[in-house]
C-alpha cells in the first residue's frame, strides 16, 4: 500500500479550515469568512491542533525578521519579498496540523523555502516566490520527484502527496494516517 | 422515475413531483433535535427541487481562478476601462492587508498592502466584475435573477479578462451560491434535512454552530457545504446560511470549449446540494 492510498481524504484540499480566498462581496459572504476564520483562529490557538501552523508562522517571522534587508547574509542577498511571505503565510496556514512542522528559510533571491529535512535521503523543499509559484523537490530515498505547483487552494495535491511519501519513508505507511 | 429530472429547476409535472416527493421521503431517517425523545424519532424530508420564486438567495458567484502570475499595471486597467460595459461605472482597487495584533491591541507585525487587483461595480451595486491577479470573478447580489442571464455576463467578462491578461490557464471553476434563510421550518432542526445534534443524553440545547464538508462527486466535482446559524442565534427563529461553493479543480485551458459545460454542471450539483440540505417545509417559504 503506498503512502497516497492512505492519505486522509481531506489533505488535497489543503484542511477544512484552509483560507478559501474569499471573492464573495455580500455581507453574508463576509459573516461565513469570519466565522470560519474565528473557528481556525480557535484551533490553532489549541496546542493540540495547532503545533506545525504555530511554529511554522513564528519560524517565517523569524525569517522576515533576519532577511528584513539588503545584503542580509554578507552576500549581496536581496531582501524577503513582501509577496513571497504572504504567499508562504497562506502555505503554511494551509499546512494540515498533523503534518511535521518544517524549517522555513529565506533564499538569496527573496524566496521563501520551507523544508522538511528528515535524512539526506528523505527531504522536501518548497520554494515561494510572489506570485504564488510553488516549486518543490522531493528526496525520496533514492528517487528524486521535482515539480511546480502553482498557489490557489490550499496546498497543491502533487505536494501534499510528496510530503506523505517523504513521510511514509521516514516513518512506514502508517504515519500517513496516524491520528486520523 | 427519471432521477435526473428531480434535480432540474423547470417546472415538474404534478406526476413527477409527487414521485420526486415520494422519493425524497424514503429513508430520510435523521432523528430529531428533542432531548426528551428515547422512542421512535421522526425524520426530516429533504426538499424537492424546483424553481423558487423567492429563493434565499443573498449572492452567486461564478468564479475562474488561474496563477498568480498576472500584474497589475496602468496599461491593463486603461484596457478594462476600454471593454468592460459602461454599466459597470464604479471601479476600486482591491488590496490585502495582514496584521497580528498583541493582547493589548497594538500591531504587532504589520505588512503593507499589495494589491490584489480591481473591483468594477455597477451603477446599481447588484454586479461586481472582479480582476485579479490570480483570477477573475463575477457576483451578483440580491436579487437574484436567473442562471441564464448570468453565465453569459460571465463568460463575456471572462474573455475580457483572458484578452486583458493573458493567462495560460484556468486551475479552479466555481460556482458559488450563498442563501440566506430568515424563515426556516422547523426551527428546532434549523430548516436542514440533516441538522446538526446535541446527543440526547445530554440534554442540552443547541444554540449555535458552523459545520463545513467537502465532498466530491463523479467527474471531478466537489463542493465545500457550510452550514451555519447566524448570531446572535433565536431558537425560536433561527436564521440560517446555508454557502454551497460547487468547484472543479482540474486544468483547462482560457479558451476551453468545456468551460460552459463544466459551469453548468456545477450549478447542477450547486442544485442538488442546496435542495438535499433543507427541508421541503422550509422550501415551501419561499415559493
């Protein structure tokens, strides 16, 4: 069984509580969005269910923070791009709470990277830029998996599905749905 | 019977209607909200699809979602100034602004606005043509009129937003009804065939709730259903919002012939979400 079979049936819509990007105007539309969000604002404030968005979001600031200006590395490094950490924002908002919580970093260009990194053999990287281009690429033992995804709902199924193989390799297909 | 013909919004034959009716009582098996009930528990008949004269509507949107890629410039906002019918007279900048706020109310982190793209109303604020960056959206408020004068307004601001900017492809169709329920029947299930339950041996009332469900249907079709009692909530007449987001989420291209189809089928499957979730007594309010 691989680890997609058993992926939760949730995950390629990235979570129930996933930002939907909103286009309604009416004052209804608006009412539904804040009840939605009142109620994701509440699940992550629980430890329980929150963990991986929390420390991801403060790993990003983090992030900002450090790559605030020019040159920020000694190297002539642009600074974070304001579009990249929104985009990285919503990525990580969208990020399933039973997912590890990955590293966030800030590349040389203004990108976000956000990496989960288990073994040399079992890593995956997604790198953020401003207008919501995801472009990952997975270790997965010996076979390699690269691809771009573009930021619309949630987390792009290809990526979710990478993540859980990574996860799969690391930990056996089991982890896949452990607290399901 | 034809089931098909149950979820069609023409008018139905007296025979049909009675066989939808007949086939929408069977096995509608769902309990009931009362906390003193441990016998026999009645169900709640799903309603029967069909034009409603006043529908609850309080907004529909038909939406196409592409990347992120398209830029905002002077250039592209003269061009939709250009094409865009004059009945939309008013146009915004939509912008997004995102801030964390500490215990005592102060900012916290701030990060400046960036434009999303461009909002053009028209003259009586009922349409609103949307250009983003990551898409296109068309809404029509209150009143509603009829599916059949709206697609099309739609697909024509479509174009003029596939000749404005470009894009190289559609990620995500939605069709997107959100209704507002002021009257439901009964009140004590909130008006829905499948009301949300406080487990009887608790005895406790239920004075509020937001469910959500995504599902998907054959073809690649899925929705999000959010269900939800508008605060502050009156038990005796609880007003309901019942939001049906009908999406598909596979690639096609700008110009793809299938895109009316797929629209098509997703307010079908809008239908069918809508008309299953209340009852056929609340239905019957707004006839």
């Amino acid at each position: 069984m691989s680890a997609t079979s058993v992926m939760p049936a949730f995950w390629p819509y990235g979570g129930l509580l996933a930002s939907d990007r909103n286009r309604a105007v009416s004052h209804e539309g608006d009412t539904l969005r804040r009840y939605v969000r009142q109620v994701r604002k509440e699940a992550r404030d629980s430890i329980t269910l929150s963990r991986t968005n929390i420390l991801a979001l403060r790993d990003l600031e983090e992030a900002r923070h450090d790559a605030a200006k020019p040159n920020w590395d000694g190297y002539g490094a642009r600074p974070i791009s304001l579009g990249a950490y929104l985009q990285a924002s919503d990525f990580l908002r969208a990020l399933p709470a039973d997912v590890p919580p990955p590293d966030i970093a800030v590349d040389p260009h203004g990108e976000v990277l956000v990496e989960w990194h288990f073994t040399s053999r079992q890593v995956l990287t997604v790198s953020i830029n401003a207008e919501g281009r995801l472009a990952y690429s997975a270790q997965i033992g010996l076979r390699k998996v690269r691809g771009t995804e573009w930021q619309v709902d949630g987390v792009p199924r290809p990526i979710i599905v990478a993540l859980g193989r990574v996860v799969a390799s690391v930990h056996g297909p089991s982890a896949a749905v452990r607290g399901r | 019977m034809n089931s098909e013909s149950a979820y069609s919004q023409q008018g139905e034959s007296d025979l049909q209607f009675s066989c939808a009716r007949l086939h929408s009582k069977v096995l509608r098996f769902t309990g009931t909200t009362d906390s003193n009930d441990t016998g026999l528990r009645g169900f709640n008949e799903m309603a029967v699809a069909r034009h409603l004269s006043n529908a609850p509507i309080t907004e529909a949107l038909i939406d196409f979602r592409t990347s992120a890629t398209q830029s905002l410039t002077p250039e592209r906002l003269d061009r939709l100034r250009a094409v865009v019918p004059n009945e939309y007279s008013t146009v915004e900048d939509i912008y997004r602004f995102e801030a964390a706020f500490d215990r005592t109310g102060r900012i916290q982190t701030a990060v400046p606005e960036t434009q999303l793209g461009w909002m053009f109303r028209s003259a009586d604020g009922r349409q609103v043509a949307q250009f983003r960056r990551d898409g296109f959206t068309f809404n029509r408020l209150r009143p509603y009129t009829r599916w059949e004068e709206l697609l099309p307004q739609a697909l024509e601001l479509w174009q003029i937003f596939v000749s404005v900017f470009e894009p190289t492809e559609v990620a995500r169709l939605g069709v997107r009804f959100i209704n507002r329920l002021p009257k439901v029947e009964p009140p004590g299930s909130y008006g829905l065939s499948e009301p949300p339950r406080v487990p009887v041996e608790l005895h406790w009332e239920l004075r509020g709730f937001l469910n959500r469900l995504v599902v998907v249907q054959e073809g690649g079709l899925s929705a999000t259903l959010t269900q939800a009692a508008e605060d502050p909530v009156n038990p005796d007449r609880p007003i309901v919002l019942l939001d049906v987001d009908a999406f598909y989420a596979e690639s096609l291209g700008p110009n793809d012939s299938e895109i009316p189809q797929v629209l098509q089928s997703l307010r079908e499957m809008k239908n069918r979400a809508f008309f299953a979730s209340i009852t056929e007594e609340t239905a019957r309010l707004y006839e």
